[in-house]
C-alpha cells in the first residue's frame, strides 16, 4: 500500500525516504519551484484553466467534475511546474487514474503504469539534459551537475512530484465541489465570505483527506504505540484519514462543519512535521480558485445522481471519486449556446 511498489533508485530515492541530512538536502532542491512568485503564477493559470472548463459546462447544462476539472486542472498545473511537454499530458492523465484509483488488489496494474510513468519522466529528463528550461525537472539537473544531486535523485524528485502533486488534488478538487453541492447553506456562506471559502477547504481537507494513508515507517527501537509494543523494523503505517476523524481531538468527526471547529485543532491531511507536504500551499490555492469559479459560474449546479450513489476510488492510499455529475437548474441561454 504505497508507491512505488519496488526499490529501484530511480524510484525510491526521493525525499519522503529520506532521514536527515538527506532528508533537507533533498527538499531543499524542490524549494526553487514552490516560491511566492512561481505561486502566483500558476495561480493565474489555474484560474484560466478553471474557467474555460467550467464555461464549457454552462454552456453545455451540465457536466462531470471529475473528468473535466478535477483530474486535468492538478495535472496541467503539475505538469507546468515540473517540465513535461504538452504531447505527453495525455499518458499521464490515463496512468495516473489507474494510480490513484486501484485498490491493493491490482499491483499489476499499478506497476504497468508505474513503470509508463518512471519511463517518461527519465525521458523528459533526458531531453531537458540537452534543451533545459524554467522547469523543476531543469532546475534538478542543474544541481545534479553541481553535485548536489544524484542521476537517481533527479528522476525520483520528478516522479515524486509529479505523482504526490496531482493525486491528492484531483481529490481536493472533487470533495469540495460535492461539499458545496450537498451543502447549500455552507455554499451561499463561501459564496459572500472568502473567509468562509477557505472554511470550507479546510474543512474538507479534514474531513476526506486526499492521502488517507501516509508511507510506512519502521520503529529502529522497541516502543510502545496505543498500547501496542512495535520492535525495530516493524511496519507501522499512519493514517491521516484516521488522525483527522479521531472523535478525541474532533467534534461530531464525520460531519462537515467549516469554521465550527476548535481553531487550536488543526487537521495534518498534509501531514505534519519535517515531512510536511512541500506542495500543500500549491494545493490550496487550486482548491480556493475551483471553490470561487464554481460558486460564481455554476451558482445554480446539483447533483445530476443522489450522493449515495457516487463511486469512491477503492485505493488504499488516496481518497476521491471516479465521477461528479452534475446538472444545472437553469438552462444555457441562446448567446451563450
């Protein structure tokens, strides 16, 4: 349960593996890509981004959430960031449904698009050696050629961030659009109150973490852990899902109630610590511009299916859903079609 499913270095040798110095050495060299301005940025293009697609369902009356946003939307932006040419966004888009979608019966699946998407991030590497950008995947090789970074080490980071960078985004997306549409007076709060909106992001951050289960860790000594003794090299595997609807720190848990919460109570759906996810600011600012271009182009969108019907992804590691159709209320007038 967790990517990838072997050791190769090229794989493996990324930063959530790491225990310092490595472990700092390695995050550092992602830090050029997640400043203020390259924020900005894609902030910019993800509000473009989100706007064409939703035009395109009020224009049409209706549409799937997951298909035509929450899945192309995290995987451009994460694209943009990391290098990969236009021509290949179609293959990662259908390998890494297959990632974030399997449940732990299909490892034969998930290691044919493992081993698709390791051979076209060590190709773009290759290409970048010759003609390099602005990109991550650029700026990696240049720190690889100043010895701060290992050949494996480049490709891994690149397959980390392009893997870690979407999935769990094409769940925020998603969960705070069915957020909205099951919750109208939460909406009609966000749709007046940024403050609210991002309430409402929080909230479902908590309430369907993206990653419901971290990597596996192992204990170098014997400890004890709710009342369990782990000994050294014993699998433990933390379940951010869990933490974030533990009844103890959380009120009513499995309720969503944005900005009801005890402020001194944070949910860790990013994790928590060193290990922290580099890219969680990234992904907040793609679901604060989903919530607002939603609430303001689709204000009259519904469910087209009752909610009990939706299919959630069967996946171990991540938490979303294979579709979101929706329908709106009011039909397309004749100047937009």
């Amino acid at each position: 349960m967790g990517l990838p499913l072997d050791h190769r270095p090229t794989l493996a040798s990324h930063m959530i593996n790491a225990d310092p110095p490595d472990h700092a050495r390695l995050r550092k060299a992602c830090a050029g890509a997640f400043t203020a301005r390259r924020m900005e940025l894609l902030r910019e293009r993800t509000q473009r981004l989100t706007e064409d697609r939703l035009a395109a369902i009020r224009e049409r009356g209706h549409g799937d959430l997951v298909a035509e946003l929450a899945y192309p939307l995290p995987i451009a932006i994460i694209c943009d960031l990391i290098g990969i040419p236009e021509h290949a966004r179609e293959e990662v888009h259908r390998w890494a449904m297959v990632i974030d979608s399997s449940d732990d019966s299909d490892n034969t699946k998930v290691a044919e698009a493992t081993d698709a998407l390791e051979r076209l991030v060590t190709e773009v590497v290759a290409a970048k050696r010759n003609e390099p950008g602005t990109d991550l995947i650029s700026d990696l090789i240049k720190q690889e050629t100043e010895g701060k970074l290992t050949a494996d080490e480049v490709v891994s980071t690149a397959f980390l961030v392009l893997i870690g960078g979407h999935e769990t985004t094409v769940g925020l997306v998603a969960t705070s659009a069915l957020a909205l549409l099951t919750h109208p007076e939460q909406a009609e709060r966000a749709r007046v109150d940024p403050k609210h909106r991002t309430a409402v992001i929080e909230e479902t951050l908590r309430l369907h973490s993206p990653l419901q289960n971290a990597t596996w860790r192992f204990p170098t000594r014997e400890l004890e852990i709710g009342g369990r003794t782990m000994r050294p090299g014993d699998p433990i595997l933390i379940s951010l899902l869990a933490a974030n609807r533990d009844p103890s720190a959380f009120d009513e848990p499995d309720t969503f109630r944005p900005g009801e919460r005890d402020r001194t109570r944070k949910h860790i759906a990013f994790g928590l610590g060193p290990h922290i996810c580099i890219g969680a600011a990234l992904a907040r600012i793609q679901g604060d511009v989903v919530v607002e271009t939603l609430l303001r182009l689709l204000p009259d969108a519904k469910l087209a299916v009752p909610e009990d019907e939706l299919r959630w992804w069967p996946s171990p590691i991540t938490r979303g859903l294979y579709e979101l159709p929706i329908e709106l209320t009011r039909q397309p007038s004749a100047a937009t079609g």
